[in-house]
C-alpha cells in the first residue's frame, strides 16, 4: 500500500521543454564574455575554437544523455563515475565540480565589475568588486531565487539583443566590406598568416566555458516523458544550439574587429566590437545586457554552490556543524553563503578572468572524461554492446576532452591539481568517500 501511495514527480516535460531549458541554463549570450580572451589566445580563430569545442561536446553530450538512462533519478558526473568506475574517482570528480561551483561567483564578480566600469569608470574596480560581492551574498542570505519564468523572460531578452547587435552589424559589414573578397569572410574560421593548432586548442580549451552546463539536463529525468529517448536528444540539441547561435555572434564580431587590433579591454572585449559596429548607445545597451546577465549567472551560482556545501554537510562529508547549518529565520545556509561571498571578493582580487575561466573549465573536462568513460564502461564492457555507434562517441568525447584539458595553460593546471590533491588528503583522512559501497 505505501508503494502505491508513494509521490512521485510528474513526468510532464517535453523534448522541447527541455531543449529550452538547457538554453536558458546556459544563456544564449555564453561566449560573448569569452571573447576577448579567446581572441587572443587562438590568434583570432576564436569562431573556430568554438565549433572544435562543440564537437567534444556533442560526444559528451551523447554521453550524458546514456548515463540519464541507467540513472534517471541521479544525473550527475558523481554519481555516473562513482557507480561505473570507483567511489573514489567518483568522489575525486565531485570534489573537481565543487571547484567549479566556487569560481563560477569568482568569474562573474571580476567581469561585471568590468563591465560596470564601462558604465561608470569615475569608480574604480575593487568598489564595484566589494559592492557585488555584498549585494550577491545579501540577495542569497535572504533567500531570494530567481523562477524558472524569471530566467525564460531573461533568456529571450538576451536573445533580443543578440538580434538587434547581429543586424547593426549586419548594416555595418555591408556599408564598409561590401567589396570584400571571399578570404575576408573566411578568415575568422582560418588565416593562414596566424593559424596555429596549438593555439586554436588553447583558445578551445576556454571556449568551452560556453557549453557548462548543458549537463544540467540530465538532473529532471524523472520529470521527463520518455527520458530514455528524450534527455539525450534534449542534451545534443541544445549543444548544437549552442554552438551555431555562439558561432554566429563571434563569427560577426571577428569580421567588425579583425585580429590585431588590440581591445581597450580585453574581458569585456565584445562590448567594444558592439560600439564599434552601432556607436555608443549599441555599446551600452550590451555591456547593460550583459552585465545584468552576469549578475543573474553569479547569484544562481553562489546558491547553487552553497546548497551543495549544505548538501556535503548535512551528509557529514563536510563538518555538518558548519556546513550543514540552516539559518532558523531565512532556512538558508548562512555559513555558505558568507563563505562562498568572502571567496568570491578574495577571488576578484586574486585572479584574472581568463585564469579563473581556466580553473573552472580544469574541473569541468575532469567531468567530462569521468562521464565518457563511465559510459564506454557500461554499455560497451559491462553489457558487451561492441557495436561502432555505442563505443565510438565515448572515445572520441574522451580522447578530444583530455587534448583540450592538456593545452590549459601551466597555471590553471597547478592550481587545479592543488585542489585536487587537497581533496585527495580530505577523502583519505574520511575513508568512506573512497570505499566502495554495497548497494
């Protein structure tokens, strides 16, 4: 009888339902932040590093979408690695997300203040620092969430301003290189005269900062009407999105601002190609856009991270006096949140946009490999499927995954695997992270 009586979630969710949902987890306008740094570190092929990226993620995106159907109810990296593989590398490929989660508010923090300066530069960047620091913690220490209907009417408002940018620069490509030869337009995919392959990986490997989040997926699919087919069509879908709408925006901004000439600066690079294109008012109506954008990504962000500290607390992998606190008034974690803002401000001073890009994308791809090779692990070892399309996606999204991680620079791969040696010692000291546990 309680088996009959149990509540369970209702599976209303469509194929496009989630489609739109994995675009508004991502946010339409993902790679214009990134396209300064990108830019310089493919020596203008930043279009390129685009799509190379896309297609790591499509294979790990087929990935993710089959690790859903074994585990419907899960859906993380965690888990997927910790079943398939060993609780310890699953362990170890949690602890890398958990990096993800503290610089996403770090990232977003040192960008909008950028971007805020654009606005007002009378201010300088550590007061616009401290000042959204403050302001993301106070939202989150009271609790406030952003709705789904909230961030659908974001995501079409970026949208619309990614159309008005594309045709002001549409107007201005055809006022001043209508008598251009096919080589121009061709030279944002490939010029011969910088066209290097490691350079091309470097920018690729923070160009996928773009696709983070695309996983997020796979977290409704007990809310999903045929989940074994639809999460991972959804999964593919919105990484094809993703990298056509991102291609088109830096495609048209490396046509209005060639490689070689230097930006005023180089975070918020694409609000100068904007102004460049449409003059001043284009160049405040996107640096605004963005901004807000950015703040709304940073404000999910220090939530989301201080629930997963909560989450690590309440379980006791963290101090559970600490961490697994609840605020008896807001039934907010209050100790993370004042944790996570410290972090953030801390962050913005020590480190560079590109470098935190870096570090998140550092955990990102450990993620991803764990996810494809847990992947090849069940269907093709542990179900014996040999056939080509089964084992095929997993390798390639593996192999062109650890590439990618290799050509990080130096500092981020340091720092990153400081942070995993720190959690190594973590879980050692609490040996069930590592043990293997009966089900």
């Amino acid at each position: 009888m309680a088996a009959d009586t149990e509540i369970r979630l209702k599976r209303s969710l469509g194929l496009w339902d989630l489609v739109i949902y994995g675009i508004i987890l991502i946010q339409p306008t993902a790679a214009l932040p990134l396209f300064g740094v990108v830019t310089q570190e493919a020596r203008g092929h930043a279009v390129t590093t685009l799509l190379v990226a896309m297609i790591a993620m499509l294979f790990t995106a087929i990935s993710y979408g089959r690790m859903a159907r074994v585990y419907p109810s899960a859906g993380s990296a965690f888990t997927y690695v910790g079943r398939e593989l060993h609780p310890g590398i699953g362990y170890l490929t949690g602890w890398s997300m958990v990096m993800d989660y503290l610089l996403c508010p770090i990232i977003c923090i040192i960008w909008c203040s950028k971007a805020a300066g654009n606005i007002c530069p009378q201010v300088p960047y550590w007061a616009w620092a401290i000042l959204l620091a403050v302001l993301l913690t106070g939202l989150n220490l009271r609790g406030i969430q952003a709705s789904s209907r909230t961030n659908a009417f974001l995501a079409a408002a970026l949208s619309a301003v990614v159309v008005i940018v594309l045709a002001v620069m549409a107007r201005y490509l055809w006022a001043t290189a209508a008598g251009a030869d096919a080589a121009f337009f061709l030279r944002p995919f490939y010029d011969p005269a910088t066209f290097s392959i490691p350079a091309v990986a470097r920018g690729t490997s923070l160009a996928v900062l773009t696709y983070v989040g695309f996983d997020g997926i796979s977290t409704l699919s007990e809310e999903v009407e045929n989940p074994r087919r639809n999460v991972l069509l959804a999964t593919v879908l919105t990484c094809l999105f993703t990298g056509i709408f991102s291609g088109i925006q830096v495609y048209a901004g490396q046509l209005v601002w060639p490689f070689g000439k230097p930006f005023p600066d180089l975070d918020t690079a694409y609000v100068y190609v904007a102004g460049k294109a449409g003059g001043a008012w284009l160049l405040q109506l996107v640096n605004f856009t963005l901004l807000i954008a950015g703040v709304g990504s940073g404000l999910g962000a220090q939530l989301a991270a201080a629930r997963l500290l909560y989450g690590m607390g309440r379980a006791d992998a963290l101090p559970r006096k600490f961490f697994g606190a609840l605020d008896p008034r807001t039934q907010t974690p209050r100790n993370n949140v004042l944790l996570l803002g410290a972090i953030a401000l801390a962050g913005a001073f020590l480190l560079s946009y590109q470098l935190g890009a870096e570090m998140m994308n550092f955990g990102a791809f450990i993620a991803f490999i764990g996810v494809n090779i847990a992947a090849l692990v069940h269907y093709s070892v542990r179900q014996h499927d040999r056939r080509w399309f089964m084992w095929l996606p997993p390798v390639l999204g593996s192999l062109i995954c650890f590439y990618i991680w290799l050509n990080l620079r130096w500092p981020a791969k340091i720092l990153g695997a400081v942070w995993l040696i720190a959690g190594t010692l973590y879980g050692l000291r609490r040996k069930s992270n590592f043990a293997i546990q009966e089900d």
